[in-house]
C-alpha cells in the first residue's frame, strides 16, 4: 500500500522589491492610456479652467457660510453633469432636501423660473404657461432622465444608515458622480462624538470615490468670520481651515472650493466704516448677484496663481461664468485681501 502523498507547502514566498515595483509600474503604466476626455467638466469655463475636469476617485469639498450659495452651486452642477449624460446621485440633507422640493426646484431651473416662486406656487407672479412648463419638466424628469438624474430618499433625518444606503444605490444604478448638501446635515446618535462622526463619514465617502472610480462632491459649512468684524464677516474670504466641525475635510479633499460674497470694486474705507456704524446697508459695498469662487487647495496643482473665479447669479437661480469684477484686474490675494492697484485706498479690511 502505497503512502499518502503530503501536500505540497503553500507558496510563502515573499515578492521581492522587484516584482513590487514591476507590478506598480505595469498599473501606473496602464493609467497612461485611460482616456478622460469623455468626463463631464465643470460648466463654469473660467472656474474648469483654474481645477479641471474632476476625475474617477477625486474628492471635492465645496464649503460656504450660510446663505451663500451652496445648494445653488450643486443643483447647477447637477443640472449640467445629467445635461452631458453623467448618471449622478443628488443626496439632499433630509427634511432640507426631499427629492420633491429638488426637482421641483431643479424644473424651475431648466424652465428658468426663479426658484422660490415655484416652490411658493406663486404661480399669478409667472408666465401664464409657467405651470403647465413646469409640470412637463418634471414628467420629462421621469421619462427621459430617469437613467441619469437621480434623487436619493433619505427621509426626514439624513442619518450614516441612510447615507449608506444612498451610495449603494449610487453603486445599483451605475453613477459617475455623486452630490451631497451638505455633510453637515448627516444626523448622529445623541451620544455620539459629533467631530470624530463627521471624521468617520468623510473618509467613508473618500474611500468609497477611490473604491468605485466615482466622484464626490460634499458640499459643507464653513465658520463665519470673528465677530469683531461685525456685518462685514461674510465679506471675509474664508479658508479651508474655516471649515466646520473637523480637519478631516481639509486633509482628504482632493479639490476644496469656498464659496463666498465679494465687495465691489469702487468700494472705499469711508464706505466700509459707514457700513460698521449702520449709517449704510451692507448690500450698498457688496458687488450684487455675483459668487466668489476660491480654489483653498488642489492636490494635484499645489498652488494655483490666478486662483479666484466670479459667477453671476442669474433670477432664476442659475450660475454662469462672469468676468472678473474689479476694474484695475485686482485678484483677491492668498492672504484672503485684495491686491492693491497703484492709487488705490490701501485701508480696506479685506
């Protein structure tokens, strides 16, 4: 009778540094022929121009204050990714954000009606085919965008369950991008370390880009400007360091935008002392329907010299590409001030 045959050991054999590195070199080397031309770009030409087109595995941090432009710039964004065929996922933050009011809110859009109109059914205040437009966009919504235009049902309270569930979605339905507004409306247990949650879900979020090749936008709430400056702290260009609750956004995002209001051009000392003493309404200094885009940082292109993009807000709450509004070609400088132009008032606080 013969003797059972042992089984041959396993192959413990560690990789050498070689095959490491030939095996990284072959995967760096098989990116040099992904071809990206085919991805959506930002739809703001001066704004792409400074960041680029967002790529698969990117994560974007899009901060503000309050009441300056978040949900506006997302819901555009959205607009033209599902415009150029992107499938995309928009999670609303809960009750701020049902799929009802977004798309009711995005038809408004695409029909250009301003937005609280529609939402107010101020219909008497509109176009007399306005409803019968908006009502046809919304069924277009469902017939001819339902394989691209998508909205997560988080219900009244954006909780992680909820979110977890929305990114799996994301994954059934096949999206290249994904919009959250905002992560600072993810809801915890009452217990729970609100700064080291946030923390957890952002590199959730980021592992799950690199993980699936998505792209994801967060929008998130900055700190507004110390009290000292009184009605002027929305004025103060803020940084990614003003982000709310914790660093982890800063560290992890691979593009962060801080969108925020700007002052006009003409504006002088005297004016902005008028304003501190409520002689004279903040909206007189600052520069009207118009958003400041600042790139706080981009992982790829380090430092970004001409790194301040202008939108304009139009009624209907879309956002176009603007041309720079200060006369003399002032660029807010990295230092959050304006550079000065020969001649000009050099005492401005900002």
């Amino acid at each position: 009778m013969t003797a059972p045959q042992k089984p041959e050991p396993a192959d413990l054999t560690i990789p050498t540094s070689y095959a490491l590195a030939a095996e990284q070199v072959r995967q760096a080397q098989q990116e040099l022929t992904t071809d990206y031309s085919g991805l959506a770009p930002l739809p703001w030409a001066n704004l792409s121009e400074l960041v680029s087109t967002p790529l698969p595995r990117d994560f974007w941090v899009i901060g503000a204050r309050p009441a300056n432009g978040k949900t506006t710039w997302c819901l555009n964004l959205f607009d033209a990714l599902v415009a150029k065929g992107a499938p995309t996922l928009y999670i609303g933050a809960g009750s701020e954000g049902p799929p009802k009011d977004l798309r009711r809110q995005w038809a408004a859009l695409r029909c250009h009606y301003p937005a609280h109109l529609v939402l107010e059914n101020r219909w008497t205040e509109l176009p007399a085919e306005a409803t019968d437009r908006v009502f046809a966009e919304l069924q277009r919504q469902a017939t001819d965008c339902h394989e691209v235009a998508h909205f997560a049902e988080a219900g009244e309270k954006l909780t992680v369950p909820a979110l977890i569930e929305a990114m799996k979605y994301a994954q059934r339905a096949k999206c290249r991008d994904v919009i959250l507004d905002h992560i600072h409306r993810v809801r915890f247990d009452a217990a729970a370390d609100v700064r080291r949650s946030l923390s957890e879900v952002t590199r959730w979020l980021r592992d799950m880009a690199a993980k699936h090749d998505l792209v994801v936008f967060v929008a998130a709430q900055l700190h507004r400007a110390n009290s000292d400056k009184g009605p002027l702290r929305d004025l103060v260009p803020p940084t990614m360091a003003d982000l709310k609750e914790t660093g982890t956004l800063e560290e992890d995002a691979v593009v962060g935008l801080l969108l925020h209001k700007t002052r006009r051009a003409a504006v002088t000392a005297k004016d902005v002392a008028e304003v501190v003493k409520n002689q004279k309404p903040l909206a007189d200094i600052v520069e009207p329907d118009t958003m400041c885009v600042r790139v706080g940082k981009h992982r790829r292109r380090g430092h970004v010299s001409e790194h301040v993009a202008f939108l304009r807000l139009r009624g209907d709450g879309g956002l176009e590409a603007r041309d720079n509004p200060y006369t003399n070609g002032g660029q807010l400088g990295l230092n959050g001030k304006r550079e000065r132009q020969p001649g000009e008032d050099d005492d401005l606080p900002f």
